[in-house]
C-alpha cells in the first residue's frame, strides 16, 4: 500500500542543511502495523511527515518516491495532497489536545472531516456516524461527547476521539507518531488495542511510529529500526526481536527497562546530521566494528527472507551477542 | 582566513536588522559628534537667507539664514542623546520595578491598574503636561519620557516574570536554598533581558518622536537652538511658498533616526531568531 | 532511625471551580540511608506532590517529614537553609531544570554559593571540576550554556548539580522519562554508582515500574493520593497484593527475550 523508496528529507537551518532522512526504502502492506522505530534525531518523524508533506517550512523532500497504491506522493500539488490527507491517509499525532480545536464542539470537528470530501452532512448524521465510531471505540456515552468540548476529555478519551476521527473517511493509511507516549502506561494498552483492532477491522496499512520497543513487539507485525535518517533493520517482528541482525537493534533491546534484568547502556549519542559520514554512521558507538565500517557504509542486504540489516557483520551478530553473554 | 569571513559574513546576514541599526546609530553618533560642520549651526548668514540646496548650502537655508545641513546634523547632538537618556531612565527604573511587580502576587494587580491610568494618556499630551508643570527644561523632557515607558516596561517585565516563575529551572533554585534575592537577580533578571532590551529600543524611538512632538510645539527648547522638531515648525510657513528644504530635511532625519532604533529592536527580538 | 520519615502527610489543593482535591492523602513511608524509595504512580496519583513536600516547597497541611530528626515543614529558615544542603532534587526534564543564560560550571556551582558561601573560588572551581568528571561530563562543556548540550548531558548536570553539595537524601523526578532509551542506561547506571560511592539515599518517582526494578530497595505504589501497596522491591514485583499494582505490573509491555 505505501512504498517509500530512497526517501531523502532535509532541514535548512542556520547551521546548515541536516540530513533528517538518508535514504529509506520502506513498504507496508494492507492489513500490516509496521512499527518505524528510533531515538531522537533517527528520522522517523521526519519519514512520516514526509509522506504527507507535513514539514516544517524549513524541511523539504530532496530526493526518492512515496507511493500510496499507485499513487505518487512527492509530485502531488497541493490541492492533490489535501485530497489525500484524511481520506486516503489518516494521521494521529502524539498530542491529543494539539490536534483537536479547543472552542469547537467535537460533532462540529467531525462534521469539518465529513464535509472534507465535499458532501453535505447535516447535524443528525453527524451525530449517527459520530456515535457508532465513537462507541466502537470505547467511548461509553459518544453523544455527551459530541456534544461536548475536548478540554472536558481525559488524555486517553481524547485519543480514542482523535483516532476514530483520523479513521472516519475510511483511510487506506493510518500514520501514528508516538500516539501513546504522552498517555499513562494502563492507558496506553487500551489505546493500541483500539488503534490494532480498526486498523484491521478497516484492513488499513498502519505505521506506528515509537521509541518504545515494547509497543512494537506487542502490538506491530513488522518493525524498521531507524538511525541517523536511514533503516538500519527491518522484518517481522518474530525475525527482528528473535534474531536481531544489526548492532543498534541489540543495544536498543538491551536499553529496554524490563523486569528481571538491570538496563544496559549505549555510551555516546546519536550523531548530529549536519555533514553525513562515510561509513557507518553507527560506527562511533559500535562494539563490533571492523575497519570496514569506516570506509564503507553497510548497504542494506538481507539476513533471512524479508529481514535486512545495514551492517557489514550482518550474519555474525547473533554469534557476537551468545559470546558477549558468555563473558 | 576566509572560513572566518565566510561564518561573520553569515551572521551579519542573519541579523540584518540589528546590523543595519547599529551602522545607522553610529552613522549618527559620529556625525553629529565628530563631524565638522561647514557653518555654525547659530551664526545665521544673513545674505543668504531660504536659498535652496546648493554646493555651499547641501540642505539649503532657512528663513534666518541658519545652514539647514549644519543644524540637522547638530540637533542630532541634542536629540538623540536625550531620547537615549529616557530610554536608558526608563530601563534602569522600570526593570526594577517590573521585576518586583512580577515577583511579588499580593498588591501587584492594584499596581497595574495604577500604571494603567499612566498609560491612557497620549505620549505626546502628557509630556506636555509634565514639562508645563515642571519647568521647560531638558531635564523634564527625559522625565517626561521615563515617566510614560516605565509602566510600559512594568507591565512587560512583569508578564515575562510571571511565565519564568513557574519555570524548572525558577523551582530548581528554590529547591537548593536560594534566597528571593539571589531568584531575582541570578534567574529572573537575565532571562527578561533580551525583552528588556528590545523595548528599551523601541521607548527611545518613541521618545525621538515626542521630542521632535515637543519641539514642534516650541516645548522645552527655544530658538536659535538646533531642534528637529522647532525646525519643522519654523519651516512649515515656508513650505506653502516652496521652500520645501526647510522641512523635508529633519523630517527624514527623524525619520531616520527612528527608523534606526525600530531596527535594532527588531533585530534584537528574540522571537524572531 | 530511618533518615527520612514521612508519616501522614495530606495535601489538599484549592481548584479554580471551587473545589478541593485531596492530591495527597495520609501518606506514610521511611528513607533508609543509602537505599533507593521507589514512589510509582501515574499522573494524577500525588506522587509528585508528596516529592515537593518533601523538598519543602510545598507545605503539607498535616503530617510530618522528618530528614535526620529535623522537622521538614515549620522549620526556621536558618533550620530550612541547612536541610535544603542535605536534600537536592534532580527534575524530569533536563533542558527546563537548567538557566538558559547560565554556564554549566555556575549551574554546578551555585549550591555551593548558596550552602558554603565561605568556600575559596579555587577550590569551588574544583569542586565543580571533580564533580563533572564524576558524572561524565567532559571538560569542555563547563563554560557552554544548556542549549549546547545534548539531553544527556544536560541531565548530568542536573545530577552534578544535586550531589555537589553531598546531599543526604536526593528526589528524582522521573529523571529518565525524557531521555532517550539508549541514553536512559547510562543515567541510570551512574545514579547507582553515585549511590554506591556517596551512600546517598534515593526517592525515585516514577510511573515506570519496570526502569525501577533494578534500582529500588522498595517500592511504594499510589493511586489517588494514597498508597496503595508498600514493601521491599522483590515483593511488590513478584507477589502484588493489590489489584492496582497487578494492573501496573500487568501494563508493562514485555520482550520476547530478556537480551
């Protein structure tokens, strides 16, 4: 449904142009929750707002295609785009309250989406589709809500708004940033319940995008591991986390907070994307590296079907992983 | 070498504005300073009274003879000081007083209804009024001015103190035993600077405007003195039979000097960065 | 004697409808010296607030917090000043906690101006030198300002900061919570170094009971401004009495593996 390829964004600041994304080849199937996983400064934030050009002025596409079906994204006009947002593609941002209008009544902004694609509603079928989305997703009095504000909603009752109105036109494309970091952790589990079931209620490609591993491993079919602006992993969840093919991924498992185990720790941080390196851009924070990594950046290859990892060392990291828990 | 020029050369680009008030600040400090003027701007010459532009006279002369160019430039010696000197007066005041405003809760509300009476009167009205009643010198004038903008900066000052209160960083002191004192001065105080600054640009380019006002109106300065302002007025009877000169020069040089100032607040604006 | 003692506390707030909430309700724990308090809790369960009375800078309405046998509300300022040497706090987001217009080295420095005023320069500047070297901060960010730092390193001298004065006691504040995963591991394993050399005692608030596995001694769990489970870490992780800390510990999002 959604293909990204060779994907390269950048953002002019007074400092110069940062390369945010460097060449990202992504595809998500219908049906699939594909979660782009990264830290700060990895890109993917940018990676999706790319795909609906949601950029910053200062940002623009320089380079690469984003294919939605078969239709292409970076030539759109404007106009095209506009067709697009909210009805072919639906966005939940991270802030509830950011992308809900704070003076207008909540049927109102439902009715603003439904009139988007032209047609007339009036109040009463407003309120019907409003309150059967609602209701389908949790909501358990959807017209006292309509009716009502968004300041009068809790964090998760505003993202479960938020949500059912990014997927009120039926979008072929769900796009989530973060929608549940700013959300308490009880929370959080019911909203990605939610958001997994109508993506596939909707058959719908969705792209999660987190810095939480947990999210992905319990909620995503597919992840892509981002850094420095290009995929460094990706595959099937099962692939990915059993498996990991690439040296970030694994001291990314290890950072994970679980219980049972003391958190690892990366030294260094994520590199400043002013001037792009030659080599692996991971390389200054790399336990494994060879003088290869210096010289040459890793292409990303296969490991096992449908996994690929950019890191020359690919097919030895599971062995450097069982000898570093050996020592 | 050239890496160096090449990094100020884009600074300079990026604060045009503050570049371009500056250069013309200095422009005008050091010509109505250092500048030798071709005639003296008090000694009329007589023979060649209202004379248009001429290579002897760059700006012409007025009616009394007097060299239009030599007095503009020298009005900017007492202008522009003056307009400084009230902006400076209500900086150095109102700060201080925006900062305790902001700082303290209990009477801060009545305060600001107070200054709010200050403020409803036209800039120009009340420093008439001020300069009548205290006495029509200079000094009243920069009083005048300071009394005006110090509720201005009160007021601002105080908004600015009352977001940075609820600041981290504001609680972090706290927390480690900072005295109230050590909170204004160390915290408060260098975190409303930058907007300090910027309205200290735009109260002395207001003050420009009132002097000239006063000026205009004989307020504060009598003939043969250099004066924007006094200048327009005298040359204003002349402009109906022609002698545009008379006017149309310290009106640009108001308009310059404002100009100049409005730029370099712009440029200091720190939202704008 | 425990070295922090909090019995009772209760803090009600005023709301602007005219309402009251109880944001603190009668909330009892003990501090060990050298040991780690974990207080978990979403948002709106107190924990915060309770952080705060314990730092004094909010007075609770009832209830005592005692640090060494010195009463933390109603006392003197003189009495104040000299708790407010033995307790820091390190705050949840590390660029707000740090003067923009301040160098690293002065943010280091204040406390040290504020609680030893009598200090010698030089030796405050090595203090400070020392300190910043304990926690990983690299010489050259001394005389930067935050801004030029990464979020890391910001919260390293939010750490400095707190232990430069040798604090008995520091409040943590979900000091990982806006950091990056990668960098988390590095915080968190300097705060236990930190503890291990100074014997310094920890009141970690979270909502995050898998980070403070590790860490804490005990846990502590609130819900609505009360706590509604207490004991020592192991206990409350692998055998929850109540039904809350269950659906806490049942909320955390678990790997495949344990990597």
């Amino acid at each position: 449904m959604l293909v990204l390829d060779n994907l390269y964004t950048e953002f002019v600041t007074p400092n110069g142009h940062v390369h945010a994304v460097n060449g990202v080849d992504l595809q998500v199937k219908q049906g699939e929750i594909l979660g782009l996983v990264g830290e700060s400064g990895s890109g993917k934030s940018a990676t999706i707002r790319s795909v609906l050009r949601l950029l910053p002025p200062s940002g623009q596409i320089v380079k690469g295609s984003i294919r939605l079906g078969d239709t292409e994204l970076t030539t759109l006009s404007a106009s095209g785009l506009r067709q697009i947002r909210g009805r072919r593609v639906g966005f939940v941002a991270q802030s509830p309250f950011g992308a809900l209008n704070p003076i207008l009544p909540l049927w109102k902004q439902f009715r603003n989406v439904l009139r988007s694609t032209g047609e007339r509603v009036d109040r009463a079928t407003v309120f019907e589709i409003g309150e059967e989305l609602l209701g389908s997703v949790g909501i358990t009095d959807p017209k006292r809500v309509l009716s009502g504000y968004a300041h009068e909603l809790s964090g998760g009752m505003a993202q479960r708004v938020v949500i059912s109105m990014s997927l009120l036109l039926k979008p072929d494309l769900v796009l989530a940033d973060e929608p549940t970091t700013a959300l308490d952790v009880t929370v959080q589990k019911q909203i990605l319940e939610l958001l997994r079931h109508r993506v596939q209620v909707l058959g719908a490609a969705c792209v999660l995008v987190t810095h939480d591993l947990g999210v992905v491993a319990n909620y995503c079919d597919r992840i892509a591991v981002m850094y420095a602006g290009k995929i460094v992993e990706a595959g099937t969840v099962a692939d990915v986390f059993d498996e990991p093919a690439h040296p970030y991924t694994l001291a990314l498992l290890k950072s994970v907070p679980q219980l049972g185990r003391p958190v690892a720790s990366l030294p260094g941080g994520p590199p400043e994307l002013l001037t792009y390196p030659t080599g692996c851009p991971f390389l200054p924070r790399c336990k494994f590296a060879i003088p290869l990594c210096a010289s040459e950046a890793p292409p990303s290859e296969d490991v096992s079907a449908g996994h690929t990892s950019a890191c020359h060392r690919r097919a030895e990291i599971a062995t450097l992983r069982r000898a570093e828990v050996d020592t | 070498m050239s890496e160096a020029m090449g990094t100020a050369l884009r600074a300079v680009g990026r604060h045009r504005s503050l570049f371009v008030g500056l250069a013309m600040l200095c422009l005008f400090l050091v010509a109505g300073f250092l500048l030798p003027l071709p005639y003296v701007p008090t000694e009329p010459n007589v023979s060649a009274q209202l004379a248009g532009p001429s290579a002897q006279h760059w700006f012409g002369t007025d009616a009394s003879g007097f060299d239009v160019f030599s007095r503009t430039i020298a009005a900017a010696r007492r202008d522009l000081p003056v307009a400084l000197a009230g902006g400076l007066v209500s900086l150095v005041l109102g700060v201080p007083l925006g900062l305790l405003v902001g700082a303290k809760n209990r009477w801060s509300e009545h305060a600001m209804r107070v200054l709010d009476v200050f403020q409803a009167f036209p800039l120009v009205i009340l420093s008439i009024a001020v300069v009548t009643i205290l006495g029509d010198n200079l000094g009243n004038v920069v009083a005048a001015i300071a009394l005006i903008n110090i509720p201005r900066f009160m007021r601002l000052i105080r908004s600015e103190v009352l977001s940075l209160r609820e600041k981290r960083f504001v609680e972090a002191a706290r927390a480690m035993g900072a005295s109230n004192g050590r909170v204004i001065f160390r915290h408060l105080l260098p975190n409303v600077m930058d907007v300090a600054l910027v309205q200290f640009s735009i109260a002395t380019a207001n003050a420009l405007i009132v002097i000239a006002a006063l000026g205009f109106l004989g307020v504060g300065v009598s003939p043969p003195t250099p004066d924007w302002g006094l200048m327009i007025q005298q040359g204003a009877q002349q402009m109906t039979t022609g002698q545009w000169w008379t006017v149309v020069f310290p009106g640009l040089a108001i308009l310059a000097a404002v100009t100049c100032f409005n730029a370099i607040a712009a440029g200091l604006n720190p939202s704008k960065r | 004697m425990a070295l922090l003692v909090a019995d009772n506390i209760t803090k009600t707030f005023a709301l602007p409808n005219g309402r009251r909430l109880r944001a603190v309700d009668e909330v009892s724990f003990t501090l060990e010296a050298g040991q780690t308090l974990a207080l978990i809790g979403e948002s709106g369960s107190g924990k915060t607030t309770v952080g705060r009375c314990v730092l004094g800078l909010i007075p609770p309405d009832s209830g005592s917090i005692e640090i060494g046998g010195v009463s933390v509300p109603g006392a003197s300022r003189r009495a104040r000043k000299a708790l407010r040497k033995d307790i820091s706090v390190v705050f949840q987001e590390p660029y707000e906690s740090l003067n923009p217009r301040m160098r690293v080295k002065n943010i280091i420095a204040e406390p040290l101006l504020i609680h030893r005023p009598d200090m010698p320069s030089a030796e405050r500047l090595e203090t400070v030198a020392h300190i910043a070297n304990e926690v990983g901060l690299p010489d050259r960010v001394l005389d930067r300002f935050p801004r030029e730092l990464s979020g890391g390193q910001q919260q390293r001298v939010g750490i400095a900061r707190a232990v430069v004065t040798n604090p008995r006691v520091i409040v943590l504040d979900e000091p990982t919570s806006s950091l990056d995963l990668s960098v988390r591991g590095q915080i968190l394993n300097l705060l236990a170094t930190l503890q291990a050399t100074h014997q310094t005692s920890y009141l970690y608030i979270s909502h995050d009971l898998a980070t403070v596995g590790h860490i804490a001694t005990n846990i502590a769990v609130m819900r609505g401004g009360c706590i509604v489970e207490q004991g020592p870490t192991q206990d409350v992780l692998n055998s929850p009495q109540h039904e809350y800390t269950r659906n806490l510990l049942a909320a955390v999002l678990r790997l495949p593996t344990l990597y």
